[in-house]
C-alpha cells in the first residue's frame, strides 16, 4: 500500500516535471476555444483537429506555413493529461457530419479537451541542435462563452445583482417573459422551503432560455443555469435575484432572502471563481468565436445585446506577456483570435464588411489586449464549409449568391444581404433587407480533410512561431 502510494506520488513528478521541460522548450501550448451559443465552437474543434490529422497526407492550408513548406510530419490525438476533464467527442461530431443526411455536431455544454501531438521539421537554430525533429503538444480546450459573462459578478453583491435584474425588466418584452417567476410576490421574511424555491429558480431558468430563444439575447446571467455542466440539480443553481419587496433590516438564517444570497455566494466562491482558478487562468492563448450573422437578422435588440456580451468577454480576460519563464509559474494568455464564424453564410465579397464589423465589436477590448502587449487577429472564417458559390439571376440581372442545403433539407440558392461593415446605426434596422439562413453541412468524404474557408490563416497565427 505504501509502495502504491509512493509510486502515485513519484507519477505526479513525474508529470509536472514533464510538463515543465515542455513548457521551458515552447513544446506545450493550451488553446481555449469559445464563444457564445450557436457561435460555432464544436465544428471549429471538430475542423481544427481534422485537418491537423490530415495535414501531413492531403493538406488543404496553403495559409499555414509549416504545412505549405512541408515541415508538418504528422499529428495525432493522444490521451489528454487532464483527467478530471471530459474528452472532448470529435469521434461523434465527424458521425455527423459524414451522416446521411450530413448534421452539425451536437454542441458541448460544459468544458471538453482534447490533446494533439504535432510533429514537425524545425528550422529553429537552437532547437535543431536537439534534433530535426521535434513535437509540440497542443490541449484544446472548449469551454461556453456565458459562463465568462459570469466572472462581473464577483465584484458584485446579491443586492447589486438583483438591483441589475430588476432594471432589465423594465422593459415591456422581459417583463412579459418573467410573468411565470414574478408572480406570486415572495416575503424576504419567509422561511425556506426546498421544493417551492426549486420551483421558482427552474421558473426563472426557463425566463433565461425564453430570452434566447425567443429574443435572441446573449446576455444572461447566471450562466450555468443555461449551461449548468455537471451541475445540473444542484442546490447552487437554485435561487434567483430578488425583485420584490426589499427586507427592512438583514434576514435571518433559514428566511428565503438569506438563503437565496447564501447561494449566491457560493455560486460566485464555487463556480465562477473555481472555474477562472481550474481553467481560465491557465490558457496559454484563446479564440473568441462571434456569430454576427443570426443577431443581424434577429434584429436591434438582440445585436445589441450580443454587442453588450461581447464587451462583457472582453472584460474577463487576464493579459499578460507570456515568455517562457512566466509559463513557468503562472501561464497567461499571450495570443488572442477572433472569428467570425459562418463565413460561408454570406457571398465571398461580403467577407471584407464582416471582419470589418467584427472589428467594430472588439474594438474596445481589443484595444486593452494590444496595450498589454498581446497580439491580436481578427479573421472570417467557416470551419467547415456548407455552402458553394453561386450565381442568381432576377428580372434579367445575375447577383452573387450562395448554393446550399437548409436545416429542413430544401435546397437553397440566395443572396442574404450586405453586411454592415461598422455597428449598424438606428436607420439601417429600418431598411435592412438581411435574411441569414441556416445550412446543413455538405456532403464529405471521409477520407478527406474537411472543406474549410481560412481555417489554415487561423492555424497560422495561433501556432506558428511554435512550430519554427
């Protein structure tokens, strides 16, 4: 027993010990992949890991410069050093997308890594003493994007908080949708009762879900109870702002308000500060994927609610030059890509405007990163191709378009519109004529890499100087 237990502790060494080496040589690398929901960020790992696995036999990524110069030798999945973390299910997602009929992967709902090995001829002067060859070890990492929206609310209280809520339904469209929690009005005095304040914080999840899906908001607080993981039913995920009559003095133990604000804090303490300590704080460089087109067709109010999100990612980032000696002791995000995805839902010339616009989106955030020293991109992109080029024709004029497959299996010949190259200003809501339509993949051999648009500019940028 003893034995087994030295040999525990001797393995746990072992491991960091290698995961320093790797660290000290440039040969390990976290990337974080997020984004809000329907952003794109299951396809853009699916994609990623597939075409690295193809890279070295029947590459298609003439933007990436270790593949086009032929240094890339081969990569391949390998078991992950994280175990404590669910894989993430590429096997599942490449099913889908070879079905028949061919369907977007199943989003993930909580965070998922996957680990690659990536080897390659360097042209490194230093490292070429070591050897020609040499491998880097890339986690990718898939977390959602509104669990970030959470990290504001560690500077706030529970009565802040609950202030924030009740001025937000002051607008008639959310009011409406919280009639079902609202009402009855509950006494800050009254004792706590399991069943009835499950009740109301499931009532209050599906008001947050309603707001999605019915406005299209991204701006939803708390996150978890959209996307609770692993913590689906927990007692942490039941309370709920309080918008009713405020209590004269401090609760007691045991009355609904205290329990609601216990709750809050430990929702804060566990989740949000445990999630920004277990994972966010390690990252070594992040993609932020933005789905600018569904908010432009869902109009005003959810794009600038998507816009507001947005600025509430940005907020959470924790910069910091990351040289190898940093690394070391307390990795820090050193690289930072965002993408518009579904760039293949809009014709090629309309490409431009949409970086353009994206631009706009991260402006202020990317303002700071590039202040503290962090290289930032912004970049178009459709992980996984589901439409082609095409061409229209209406009263006797041709007009760009694009040719694909919708969600219900209709086939699609359209031209969605012009994309606003900067925020869209109140007049443009009035005449807009944008009609973005959702596809289904295109049908894909399975012996192939993945047909993509600028996926191989994403890999350029985000693991280049580690692959010289």
């Amino acid at each position: 027993m003893l034995r087994n237990k030295f040999e525990q502790q001797w393995s746990v060494l072992q491991h960091k010990a290698n995961e320093v080496v790797n660290r000290v040589r440039d040969r390990h690398i976290r990337l974080a992949v997020t984004g809000l929901s329907r952003s794109g960020k299951t396809a853009f790992i699916t994609a990623l890991v597939n075409q690295l696995e193809h890279a070295a036999i029947d590459g298609r990524l003439p933007l990436w410069d270790a593949q086009r110069q032929g240094r890339i030798l081969g990569a391949r999945r390998v078991p992950q050093q994280n175990l404590h973390i669910p894989t993430f299910a590429y096997e599942r997602g490449l099913d889908s997308l070879f079905g028949d009929p061919p369907a977007w992967p199943e989003p993930t709902r909580g965070v998922a890594e996957v680990r690659l090995e990536i080897r390659y001829r360097t042209r490194h002067p230093l490292r070429r003493h070591l050897g020609e060859i040499s491998t880097l070890y890339v986690d990718l990492v898939d977390y959602p994007g509104e669990w970030l929206l959470d990290l504001p609310l560690l500077d706030l209280s529970y009565e802040q908080w609950s202030e924030q809520v009740e001025q937000q339904l002051r607008r008639p469209e959310l009011q409406q949708l919280a009639t079902a929690w609202l009402e009855p009005r509950w006494q800050a005095e009254q004792a706590f009762e399991e069943k009835p304040a499950s009740e109301l914080a499931m009532r209050y999840t599906d008001y947050l879900h309603a707001c999605k899906r019915e406005l299209g908001l991204h701006l939803i607080q708390p996150g978890r109870f959209v996307l609770p993981g692993e913590f689906a039913g927990a007692p942490l995920l039941q309370f709920v702002p309080w918008v009713w009559d405020k209590p004269a003095g401090e609760p007691a133990d045991g009355t609904l308000y205290a329990t609601f604000k216990q709750r809050f804090e430990q929702y804060k303490q566990h989740l949000v500060q445990g999630f920004y300590e277990q994972h966010f704080a390690g990252f070594d460089r992040q993609i932020v994927l933005v789905d600018c087109l569904q908010p432009l067709n869902a109009g005003a109010a959810s794009f600038g609610d998507m816009q507001q999100a947005i600025a509430r990612i940005m907020e959470s980032f924790a910069y910091g030059k990351s040289n190898w000696w940093r690394r070391l002791f307390s990795p820090r995000i050193d690289k930072l890509l965002f993408v518009a995805s579904k760039a293949d839902h809009v014709t090629p010339e309309q490409h431009g405007p949409l970086v353009s616009l994206l631009q706009h989106l991260v402006s202020s955030g990317r303002g700071q990163a590039r202040f503290e020293g962090i290289e930032t991109e912004c970049l178009a992109l459709a992980a996984i191709k589901a439409t082609e080029v095409g061409k229209g024709q209406a009263n006797g004029r041709e007009f760009p378009a694009i040719r694909g497959t919708s969600l219900d299996g209709e086939p699609l010949l359209l031209f969605p519109g012009e994309v606003p190259s900067q925020i869209p200003p109140a007049q443009w809501w009035q005449n807009q004529g944008f009609d973005f339509q959702a596809f289904r993949p295109l049908p894909m051999s399975a012996h192939q890499a993945l047909p993509h648009i600028r996926l191989d500019a994403a890999l350029e940028f985000l693991l280049g100087d580690h692959l010289e």
